[in-house]
C-alpha cells in the first residue's frame, strides 16, 4: 500500500542486472566507459536525434538545474509553471546554478501553462529596462506536478510563444516515459519536434537506482554543459554505474513497460475510487499520479489501517490527498489501498 512516491519503489531487476555486468573488471571513468558511448547512440536512435548530446547526473534536481543553468543568464527570468518543481521543490537550485535568474510564476488549470497565460506572464516581465530580469527560458513539465499530462500540440504551442521572443525551452521529463505512454507520442514529438531544446530524462522514478539523463538537441553549449557538470561536482568518477542504469532502462523498451504498469495501476486506483463513497479528483490522472477528494475522515481511516501516502492540504470541508502509482505497484496493492478508503 505504498503511494507516497514512485521513487519510493525499487530499482527493476534488469537494472540491477546490468550493474552487477558493470561491476566486472575496469572502466574508464568520468564518462569515458564503453556503456555510456553506447547510452550516447540509444538516446540519438530513440529520439530520431543524431546530433544530440546525452550527459548523466544522478538526481532530477541536478539534471533540472545545470539544464535550467545553461539556457538562462544570471539577470534572466525563467517561466515555470507556478506549481512546477524547478520552482518549488529543489531549493533554488536552478536559481543558484544560473547565478541568479529568477523564476516567474505561470498561471494555469491542473498543472498546465496554456499560451495565454504564458503570454501574460512575458508581457509582465522584461519590460523595465536595465531595473528588471530580461525574458530567458521557458521550462515545462510532463507529467506535470499535477499528475496531467501535455501532448506534444501543447507543448509546441508553448515553446512556439518562447520562440516568438527568441526563448530556449527546457522540458522536465523525471516522468517522461509516464508521458510518452498517456499520450502515444514519440520521444521526438514529444521533444525537439515540439520546440524542446533541452530535456532532463527521468529514470529514478521509473525503475533505476539513481539516473537522469540530459539531452541537448543542439549540441552547440554542449562543452558549456560539461564544464557546469564538473563544477557542480555531479560528474561521477565511476560512471559506469549510471551508464549501466540508462542503458538497461533504454534498451528493448523496459522504461516504456515499466510506464506502462505504473499508468495501469494509476487507471485502476481512478476507476477504484467509485468504490469509495464521495471521492472524486481535483485534476485529471492520466498517468500514474492522482490527487482525490474525499470526504473527512478519510484520510485518517486509510492512513491508520497502514496505506501510506501524502495526506494534502486542499479544499475546505473535504480531505485530500497524492496518490503516486509505480512500475512495481500491483493490482493487489491498489485493492488493499481501496479497502483501507472505504468505510
Ligand atoms: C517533476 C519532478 N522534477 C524533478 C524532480 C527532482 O528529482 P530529485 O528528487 O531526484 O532531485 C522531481 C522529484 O520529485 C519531480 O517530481
């Protein structure tokens, strides 16, 4: 009854097969092993990318922030969703790396920047002269913090507004392969094909150790990026532990399948909440994250009989909670969650 947080699960058995292979013998280090040049043209294959440039660190906020970092000057406004976790959850670490750009909240329902409200927001800032942040980047989230999902017209319909002012755009994927398989896009079209200049790859939550990878679809700042890698201390000297987690996650579809369970077992915990009298959701899930509403009292019966997950902070008069679904989640995990719901 685990639904605090799909990196709350394990890493899948191929991955750590493939490090347990990794572990024999020597490797160069630093991202010199053979398993990272083979990582490098996985990435390139798998999203119709030949010239794209892949680096691995082993956190989101890492991947997140040296991204962020490279696309925006210290005196720059980075616009992200209001709710996104660049902004809220990684300490002003995007903040921090680029020297001081300044985040700029983006209104939207259910976790989405929409054009207009990215609109609004860049006709807001940049507009004062030598006294105010210049427009920098754009960066978006999919799957968003609010478990919803963008499809690739979405996103292009951003990045093309960032474009109209000469904006680079970052995509956070730490759930990207969520994306992919809510939506049947291709990594391309989710990515470059709808103006993406730079996406954090997820593979944490997905079923590795520890793993995310950067790709720069313009492989022209790529030396810049590898500098600001160095100097944030996240190149690893035995790299071919995170080689090895990417290629196994990459290779023969494993992130897809295991996406794939996690949204399942996300669509089964939504059509199980008809068993549970008065719940509905504050957004559409999906993917494999959902918030519900229930009526109080609930939250405390489900957490006391052992579900474990993150009572929230909603409406008045209803409780509420984040329900996060992972690859290794069962169908028997999702029953015993319901049962400890009802009353
Ligand atoms: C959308 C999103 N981006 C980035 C991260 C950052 O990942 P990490 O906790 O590995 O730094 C998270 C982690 O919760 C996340 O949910």
């Amino acid at each position: 009854m685990f639904f605090a947080s799909d990196n709350g699960s394990g890493a899948a058995p191929e991955v750590i097969s493939a490090l347990t292979r990794a572990n024999e013998g020597y490797a160069r280090s630093y991202g010199a092993d053979p398993i990272m040049a083979r990582v490098k043209t996985l990435v390139r294959q798998l999203f119709e990318a030949p010239e794209a440039e892949v680096y691995l660190v082993a956190t989101g906020t890492a991947a997140n922030s040296l991204s962020i970092a490279l696309l925006s000057p210290p005196w720059s406004a980075i616009f992200a969703h209001v709710d996104a976790h660049a902004a809220m959850d990684e300490c002003g670490a995007p903040e921090f790396f680029s020297g001081g750009a300044k985040m700029i909240p983006v209104a939207g329902a259910h976790g989405k920047m929409t054009p207009d409200t990215l609109k609004a927001a860049l006709a807001r800032i940049g507009e004062a002269g030598v006294h105010g942040v210049q427009r920098g980047m754009l960066t978006v989230t999919n799957v968003t913090e609010a478990g919803t999902v963008y499809t690739p017209a979405e996103i292009a319909a951003l990045t093309a507004v960032a474009k109209s002012r000469n904006l680079p755009s970052h995509l956070d994927g730490a759930r990207f392969a969520n994306a992919l398989v809510a939506t049947g896009a291709t990594p391309a079209e989710m990515t470059w094909k709808a103006g993406i200049d730079v996406l954090s790859l997820g593979g944490t939550k997905n079923g590795c150790l520890g793993v995310e990878a950067v790709v720069l679809f313009d492989p022209t700042k790529a030396w810049e990026f590898e500098l600001r890698r160095k100097r944030a201390g996240h190149l690893f000297s035995k790299h071919r532990y995170l080689s090895a987690q990417m290629e196994a996650y990459l290779t023969e579809g494993l992130w897809l399948r295991l996406a794939t369970q996690a949204n399942a077992m996300g669509a089964l915990l939504v059509q199980g909440l008809a068993q549970v009298p008065g719940a509905s959701l504050l957004h559409p899930a999906p993917a494999n994250m959902l918030f519900p509403l229930w009526p109080i009292g609930t939250n405390d019966r489900a957490l006391s009989r052992g579900a474990i997950y993150y009572p929230m902070q909603g409406p008045e008069g209803v409780d509420h909670g984040r329900l996060v679904a992972s690859w290794s989640t069962t169908g028997e995990d999702v029953d015993a969650l319901l049962t400890a719901l009802k009353p």
